[in-house]
C-alpha cells in the first residue's frame, strides 16, 4: 500500500504513526507533506517514508491520498492536486470536520472513491473510535480505510447524514468524558486521596467498566446489577445522581452541542 498524508500537523502525525506500527498491512511508501517539515524530519529518517512539501509529488506516487488539513484549506488542497488525481486508481480519505463528500466530489468528481473520516484524539494513542462514510465508488474500497483506523482504534461505518451526530458522541464526547473523570476524582479528593491518586484511581475505574462492556458486550445495567445490593452504598449513590439529574444533563448537552454544530 502506498499512502500520503497531505497536511501532516498533529492529526496527519498520529495517523502517520498508527500506520508505521501496524503490522496486518505493508506500507511500500508513506509520503508525508507539510509547508514546514523541520517537525517530520525524525519520521523522514524512517525506510519507504518521505517527507516532502509538495502535494502533487506524494498524490502522483501513492494509491491511498489522506487529507489531513483544516477544513477551510480543503477546498484549496483539492483544486492544487485535482490535476493528479486517478480515479481509477487513487482513494480519496478525508478527514476535515465538516465537509461533506458532496463538496469534495465537486472538485474531484464523483467517479472518484471519497471516504470521510471523523477520528477523535484518542487516535495519539491508538485508541480512536472513527466513523466512516463514502460515495458511492468509494464504498468499494471502504475497506482499506478500515485497515487503516483500526490500527488506530476502531471504527464504524456510517451513513453521512449521522457525521455531525458522531463527531458530537466521538470528538466531543472525549471532552465530556474527560469532565466525567474529573468530577469523580475531585469526588475522591473530597473523600480523602490525594489528586494524583484521586485522578488514577478515576482513569482505571473508567477504562475497567469501558473494557468491561467491550469484552462482554453487555448492557451497561448488567454491569451496574452486579455491583449493586439492595440498601447498598452503590444504589444509594446511584440515584442520587439521578435525582440531581446526571443522565438527563448529560442528554441535554448532547442534544445542545449537536444543535450547536448546525449552526456552525
């Protein structure tokens, strides 16, 4: 496989790294490009990676072309390489927030395979839950970019119209968690430990209940049965929390935040 990475800032650098450690798939080439890549210089030392400012020479040598730039130089990115584009042979990745593969296939054409992608920032530690969605032509080859981000987490195929509500649940989502985890250690703190205890304890209890879920493919309140005893100390906690509104204020800033990014 022969990948680029166009706009290789911190996004495009975790996507770099995920791909180099991957061991199901051989990368025969692995261009990177950056206007400044004095920061790609160590990945350059890298075999079969290259490291280069110009866009058109990385899509021109590589099967798989990742647009890892900001949403608004997209537009620009696509008219600077659209001249070498194959689409025949080339797969379009793209993982600006917010376009839409419609306005990509308005430059590119829709014959061309075009897969949006919405990581979160998870994927710096391989931990990403991606969604993915394509036209069309990009459909078949969906499969390669599943390759790809789950060597960086793990993804879901979606349909497009459900982008904007998982980059709320996923991108979003990882700000709410990391809120949720801090709640709980300042709880800790209050009952006795210290902060960096208070915060450890906090982190392995969240990733414990996440991989139990994961593992066992049970419904959170199957978990939450097992630990909790009638008058126990959990119940009693638990519907406090209810009372105070934990599950309905959680809804509620979901539904605002994805309101919120209509608007945007």
């Amino acid at each position: 496989m022969k990948i680029a990475i166009i706009g290789t800032g911190n996004l495009g650098y975790s996507i770099a790294i995920g791909v180099l450690a991957q061991k199901s798939f051989k990368v025969r080439n692995l261009y990177l490009t950056k206007r400044n890549i004095i920061a790609l210089n160590s990945l350059g030392k890298l075999p079969n990676v290259k490291i280069s400012t110009d866009n058109k020479k990385a899509v021109k040598n590589s099967d798989v072309i990742i647009l890892a730039v900001q949403p608004n130089q997209l537009q620009s990115i696509l008219e600077e390489v659209k001249g070498v584009i194959n689409a025949q042979t080339h797969t379009i990745i793209s993982v600006a927030t917010g376009r839409k593969i419609n306005e990509i296939e308005s430059i590119l054409g829709s014959e061309t395979a075009i897969i949006r992608s919405m990581p979160n920032t998870a994927i710096s530690v391989g931990q990403s839950m991606t969604c993915l969605s394509s036209n069309k032509r990009g459909g078949e080859n969906i499969e390669l970019a599943k390759i790809i981000f789950n060597s960086l987490g793990t993804t879901m195929c979606i349909e497009e119209r459900l982008m904007q509500s998982a980059t709320v649940i996923c991108a979003s989502g990882i700000a709410f968690w990391m809120r949720l985890i801090r709640a709980t250690a300042q709880g800790a703190v209050q009952l006795g430990f210290h902060a960096n205890e208070a915060q450890e304890l906090a982190m392995q209890t969240c990733l414990g209940a996440a991989s139990l879920l994961s593992q066992s493919g049970n419904h959170p309140e199957q978990e939450i049965d097992k630990v909790t005893t009638p008058s126990g100390c959990t119940i009693e906690g638990l519907n406090e929390m209810e009372h105070q509104g934990l599950s309905s204020s959680i809804i509620k800033g979901l539904v605002t935040s994805f309101e919120k990014i209509n608007q945007i």
